[in-house]
C-alpha cells in the first residue's frame, strides 16, 4: 500500500500551493525584462555555478543564518519586484514607501524569503541541490525542496555574478507555483501598489490608467473566495490577455478541487496544458490530485511529464513511483524503483519506507528486518514509529521467526 497519511498531506500540499497562488501573477513584460537579466551581470563558468549551489546546501544544513542571507542581491531582488511601477517618475516618488517597506524586510535584518527558508529546514525539511543550467541567459541551480509530510517542490534559484566575482541569489523560481517569488511578492503588495498610482492619477496617461483596473479585476478573481463568488463567472470577465495565466487557471483548479468537480478539473488542466505545454506546475499538483481520486494510471502519465519538463534524474520521482505502483498493486516493479532511489540517494528516507512496506507484503522478512535496522540507524525511526497494520501478511510478520528475534535484540 501507499504510505497510509499520503491522502492527508496531499491536502496540505494542494492548499500551500493554491494559497500562495491566488497571491502571484507574472506579467508578460515583466517576465521579459527578467529574461534579460541584470546588464551588470557577468558570465560564469559551470564549476563557478555547481561549486555556488554547493555553498548554498551547506550554508543552508548548517543554519548559519548569515552567511546565508549574504548569498542573496537584495537590492536586486527588491527591483525586479517593483520595476514594472516605476517606470513613471511620479509613481515612482508616492511607492518609496513601499519600497522603504521592501527593503526594511529583505535588505536589513528582518526575517525574509532567507529565514523562512532555514526554518523549514530546521523542521526537517530537506533543501537539496540537483543540477544546474542556463536557460533564456539566466543561469539556475535547481534544488528540491521536500518538507517532512513529503509535499514537494522546486526551486529555481537564479544566479548573477558581480563585478566583484561573487555569485548572488536574485529571485526563487517555485515550480509549484509556477512563477518567481518577487512576483509573489508584488502581488501581495498590488494593493499598497494601485493606491501610490492612484495617489498620482492626474500623471498617468490612458494605458496607465486601464492597466490599473485591468490588474485590480485580475487581484480580486485571484483572492475570490468560493463562498463569495463563482471564479468561473468571474474569469469570463477578465481581459483576453489574463485568461492563459498559470495563476489564472490554477485558481479555476482550486476550485474544483474544493468542489470535486472531476470533469471540469480536467478541463481546466486541458487548457493549462494548451497554454503551458510541458510546464510542470500543472502536473505537481495533478499527482498529487489523481492519486487522491484512485486514478493512478494518470497519475503516472503526470509523473511521466514532470521528469520530462524538470530535465532532472531525482531519485525521489522514483519513490513517488513506488509508492503509486504499489497502490496499484505492482509491488515487484515498484521494489525495483524503491531499491534504485536508495540505491542513487541511500539517505533519502521515502524508499526505505516503501521497501518495508513490499518486504512485508512478499513475505521476505529477512529484508523487511534489514529495512528496520537502517530506518534507524540512518533516520533515527524505530518500529514503534511506524504503523503496518494494515499491511498483508502484518500478523504473520509479526508472528516470525525472523521478527519475534530481532525483537528481542532490541531491548
């Protein structure tokens, strides 16, 4: 069987999902003045970038909370949030105290995207670094983000080198939310944002203006509550250029998740798929969904299409594999993913727990003992921690030889 608490943090991985989706949209111009980059940026090597996303692992496991706050260009970070606004000199003046606010927080010694990061991890999340790449003149570490009920994610860190030499995270790519943390960020702001423009409206010209409303109509159909309001009626009044957004159509998702409404669930993902062919947002959470719904078969079709689009071999995609063949009932072949993830990753701790669960299942509970003694050994887990009860062939487990030995050794 699937480990047995996965149907309740799959809940849990869908609502941080949406939550932080219905308060980030990306703008198309935006997105394209961020391709550029930063012109003082300099090129790197590859060594320069791995030996980087190196330092930025171990800087993160160690806790040093302030070397690794000083990995970070704050003050860039802060302009790709705000850019898009400042173009006019007057909306410019009546923001700086949005961006005093921004800077108070991420430039000076508030807790920032940096602590709340290290505190994740401090409560047994796991920051790993995978692979690097450039993509569109931006160059990326990509790093997966695991929390301990096995929610997943990842993130694209994006790089600049200065002047100086020294390498510098500028903005966080979150592949579950499919946009960049600074746009997170501004979204949250957008009503602060529209009040400085609107404080200066006398200068703004035409487009200015009916980019105001146009966002103040996006903002709201983003932070609907389904209570309050049917987002399917309200998407039909937002402006052609919005409808494909992933932040869009992800909160058309949520809400047919929140009203199990399958059929239009798949129809939104449809049309995300149209618009976003090969992104791997959609397909983070429709594993998760699917497998709620008992439909595995496309549930390992979306898995399928996210090691595709992540370009990334991560041993935990096998695990995730295990674990859904086994519900499947293919317990051989999931064995063979579980053994290569710990085989690839031997202190990943999911394969492990996969591999117990199939060794009691085939009744081979040499290896089922074996498995036991690395849960603890490795993780600090004991048998106490775990619950197989609902396993086949629990009780003749329990009732081995094998079992009642080892039992007895572990007092």
């Amino acid at each position: 069987m699937m480990d047995h608490y996965l149907k309740r943090i799959v809940f849990r991985q869908i609502s941080l999902n949406l939550t932080i989706l219905t308060v980030c949209l990306c703008l198309q111009q935006n997105v394209m003045a961020q391709t550029n980059g930063n012109r003082n940026s300099q090129p790197m090597t590859p060594t320069e970038l791995q030996a980087f996303g190196k330092q930025i692992q171990q800087t993160v496991r160690s806790q040093d909370a302030v070397k690794f706050r000083e990995l970070f260009d704050w003050q860039t970070f802060i302009n790709r949030t705000l850019a898009e606004f400042e173009q006019n000199p007057a909306v410019q003046q009546s923001m700086k105290p949005i961006r005093q606010q921004l800077q108070a927080t991420y430039d000076g010694t508030n807790q920032g995207i940096d602590s709340e990061l290290l505190a994740e991890i401090a409560n047994g999340a796991d920051y790993r670094f995978l692979t690097m790449r450039k993509e569109q003149n931006q160059y990326k570490v990509i790093f997966r983000f695991l929390r301990p009920d096995w929610s997943l994610d990842y993130h694209a860190l994006i790089i600049e080198k200065h002047q100086s030499g020294n390498l510098k995270i500028i903005d966080i790519d979150s592949f579950s939310t499919g946009e960049l943390l600074s746009q997170t960020i501004k979204w949250s702001l957008i009503p602060e944002i529209q009040k400085a423009q609107l404080n200066v409206q006398n200068k703004l010209n035409a487009e200015e203006k009916s980019r105001i409303q146009e966002q103040k109509k996006l903002y709201d159909f983003l932070n609907l509550s389904s209570g309050k309001g049917d987002p399917f009626q309200a998407y039909q009044q937002l402006s052609k250029q919005y409808k494909g957004r992933k932040t869009v159509l992800l909160r058309l998702a949520q809400d047919t998740i929140e009203k199990e409404n399958h059929k239009k669930y798949l129809q939104v993902l449809n049309v995300f798929r149209k618009y976003h062919p090969g992104d791997s947002t959609a397909e983070l959470l429709s594993i998760d969904y699917f497998v709620l719904m008992g439909d595995y078969a496309s549930a390992l079709e979306c898995l399928d299409r996210l090691n595709a689009s992540i370009k990334i071999v991560d041993p935990y995609l096998y695990s995730l594999r295990a674990g859904i063949l086994i519900e499947m009932g293919d317990i051989v072949l999931a064995g063979k993913y579980a053994g290569k993830a710990s085989e690839i990753e031997p202190n990943l701790l999911q394969p492990y727990m996969h591999l117990i669960n199939i060794s009691v299942m085939q009744s081979n509970f040499d290896q089922t003992i074996k498995y036991l003694d690395i849960l603890k050994s490795k993780f600090g887990f004991s048998y106490e921690d775990l619950d197989l009860s609902e396993l086949d062939n629990y009780t003749k487990f329990t009732n081995s030889t094998q079992f009642k030995k080892w039992k007895a050794n572990q007092k």
